[in-house]
C-alpha cells in the first residue's frame, strides 16, 4: 500500500509550494530531525537530502558486493584517467530523480554526466538490454532504491536524471536563487579499494550563495575503535555515519544502519558534533589530500610529522592522519572531532571542484570550525558565475576547529601560491 507524503519548499521563490509525491516503504523519510523542525528554514529539504543519501549510500554498498563477487562491468576510467564506477552514475541518477520530484524548481549541479555512458560502446541506449553493460547495471541500481517503483525507469530516463546535474544544469544567464550540490561518491578510488579506505555521499542546499544546509554519508566510517570493542570486529551498527548541518541548527550525526532490514528496531540518535579544542599547533591532528605530501605545505619547514600521536609529543612535531579518499572524508573528521585540522593546495592544473568541499562546510562550520582560504578569506561560491562548479581559493583551502586558524593562516599567508 503506497502513501502520499507532502513536502513543502520554505523560504523559497515567494510563497510554499506543495508537491505530493508517491512513496512506497523503501522511501518513507525515516529521518526524524535532531532539532524543532521550526528552528530549521528548509527543514523539509533537510528531512529529504537525509533520506535520498541514506537511500544512495545503500546503493553504494549494494555495488560494493557486486565489486567483490566480480559481477558485470562495473567501474571504467574516463578520459582524465580518474576512476568511474556505476555507484557514481547511479547516485547521481537517484538523487536527481527524487530532488527533482520533490522539489522540481530547484536545479542540480553534480559531477557527472551521461556523456561517458552514451560514448561507451556497450553502454548506448540501443544496448542496454545487455545485462553485462554498464548502462544496465546503472539502470538495476537505481531502480532498486528509486522510490517510485510502480513507475518503470528507462535507460533515457537515467541518463536525463544523471545530465541533469550536469554542465548545462543552468540555463544560460538564468541566476537560480538556491541549488543543489552534490558528489555522488568523493573518493571513488576509496570505493574501489577495501573497507578502510573511505568514500561519501556528499549533498548541499546553496541559497544565495550561502550553504543552508550540507548531508555526507560514509557507509564504512567506523563509529568506534578495536579497543572500545574490547578487540572485536565492528557490528553493522558501529559501521556508518550520516552527518547533517542546517545553518544555525548545528552539526548531528547518528549510525548508519542501511545494511540491516528496515523493518528492524534500530536506535537511531542523533548526536550533536563539535570540533577538538586544541589550540597548540604541535597538539593538533591534521590530515591533508593523498595526493599531496607534508613537504609541499609551509608548516613542513617549522614541523615534522608522525602517523602516531604517541611519538609526536616534541613541540617541532605534529600527527598526521592518513585518511584516505576525497576530500570530504577529511571534513568529516574535523567536524566530529578525530581531526584539527585539513589543509589543501591548490594545484594550477587542477580545479578545485565545489562539490568536493561544500557539504562539509557547513558540517564543520556549524560543529564549531572554520572554512577559508589560506589568506583567511572566506570562500566565493559565485566565481564561476555561469556553472557553479569551481572554486578559486587563494593559496588553497585551510579547515580548522576554530582555535588553530590564525596560527595557522599566519604560517599560510607568505606561501600563497598554487602547486603545478
């Protein structure tokens, strides 16, 4: 028996538009928010990006399996040589088609688009009754978490779901008030490799420029440590988290329990998150893009590392996490407290993408933190005026707990230009 769940779009475009959308029991907002819902704007747009990454992030472990039993073509390398799995294409494809149904005045800007698909061979529309195909393989994931079941998903309305977050997700000149990002997975190769390496499902709400709220979801973030679990392996209840941050509602966190039965009793609390409190540069714990060494920043002159924080206990040494992939991952720990801080370079041949950090600005803002530049300037989300899709950050992007930042823009400041 299906039912008919109201959401309404606050704060937005004038007065509240009603849009009822067909649900069925996979896509009930289970979600309940850790604070009044009147407290938050767009509370509403909360409740759904909740539901729609907890529902990606299950697609995401549904593709994991299928890596491992070796099942179809499941992941290519594009023309940049990067990584590109059907988790990617199938995320975005999940979250356009619910965002879209639920909100359909607001656009999407996303990683992706279908051009990969449409250009591979086994991967044409023609071609999609191949079960070996990517195209397929995208199609079956998406429809297994796509909350409109009774209503069959073509190949052409994947695809179209997936471009819609693509280049063209703006009309030429038109200035949307509020827009969608999203990173259907930060840290692909992460995906790709075992279980310690990290990936996200990153979501945000834009509205004028400012971030109103950010999602991230890590299906195999660890909640506790060996030694809390007296050495044991982690239950699927110690495995996951879902981090959501609403602008003056702060930063919350709960367990992921998508791998378990939803018809399972699951203690689903939220926590309120905050950042660590150190404020002495050789107490903190950084953590930098695996792409990038300690050599290549300033502090490396001044500061030497360790990967354990028992052996960095002179004041010319810090911890370094490694903390492997993508960027948001790192914004994850800072806003829950594992991490002090996360520096980032720029590089002059590589963009830094919006979607990439977003999310976890606000999740760090809102525990506590603070997102700039290396000259402590904050971020311009509008540079790229026509696309939304990069930032220029000068120096690059420094995220602290607040306490550390303008020790460190300090030692930033004089080293301001981008690596090659």
């Amino acid at each position: 028996m299906t039912t008919l769940s109201p959401f309404r779009l606050h704060g937005l475009h004038g007065s509240a538009r009603l849009i009822r959308a067909r649900s069925c029991t996979s896509s009930v907002v289970r979600s309940h928010l850790p604070f009044p819902s009147e407290n938050g704007k767009y509370h509403r747009e909360l409740a759904a990006g909740i539901d729609v990454v907890e529902r990606a992030c299950r697609l995401c472990l549904d593709v994991k399996k299928s890596l491992v039993s070796g099942d179809g073509r499941l992941w290519e390398e594009k023309k940049d040589q990067t990584p590109v799995t059907v988790a990617d294409f199938g995320v975005q494809a999940l979250v356009s088609l619910e965002l879209s149904r639920l909100f359909p005045s607001i656009p999407l800007v996303a990683e992706e688009d279908s051009s990969f698909l449409r250009s591979n061979s086994a991967g044409s529309p023609e071609n999609s009754d191949d079960p070996n195909s990517l195209v397929s393989a995208v199609l079956r994931a998406v429809a297994a978490e796509a909350s409109n079941s009774e209503e069959t998903l073509t190949v052409e309305t994947v695809l179209g779901a997936i471009d819609r977050g693509g280049k063209q997700a703006f009309s030429q000149g038109e200035r949307p008030i509020a827009y969608w990002v999203l990173d259907p997975i930060d840290g692909t190769r992460g995906f790709l490799k075992g279980n310690d390496a990290l990936y996200v499902v990153g979501l945000a709400l834009i509205v004028e420029e400012d971030v109103a709220l950010g999602i991230m979801g890590c299906p195999n973030w660890k909640n506790s440590t060996g030694k809390e679990n007296n050495g044991d392996e982690s239950t699927p209840f110690d495995q996951g988290i879902i981090m959501i941050a609403h602008a003056g509602c702060g930063t919350w966190s709960r367990n992921f329990s998508a791998s378990l039965d939803v018809s399972v009793d699951v203690e689903n609390t939220w926590k309120r998150c905050y950042v660590d409190l150190y404020s002495l540069i050789h107490q903190a714990i950084f953590c930098i893009p695996e792409s990038q060494q300690w050599k290549s920043l300033p502090l490396s002159s001044s500061y030497g590392i360790s990967h354990d924080a028992d052996d960095a206990e002179t004041e010319d040494k810090i911890t370094l996490l490694k903390v492997c992939c993508g960027s948001l991952c790192k914004y994850l720990m800072v806003a829950s407290g594992r991490a002090s801080a996360f520096i980032q370079r720029a590089r002059r041949r590589r963009s830094i993408k919006v979607w990439d950090h977003v999310s976890g600005m606000v999740c760090v803002h809102e525990a506590g933190g603070k997102v700039t530049d290396w000259s402590g300037d904050h971020l311009n989300l509008k540079i790229d005026s026509l696309e939304r899709r990069i930032i220029s950050p000068s120096g690059g992007i420094l995220v602290t707990n607040h306490h550390l930042h303008k020790q460190l823009v300090c030692l930033l400041q004089p080293s301001t230009s981008p690596l090659e």
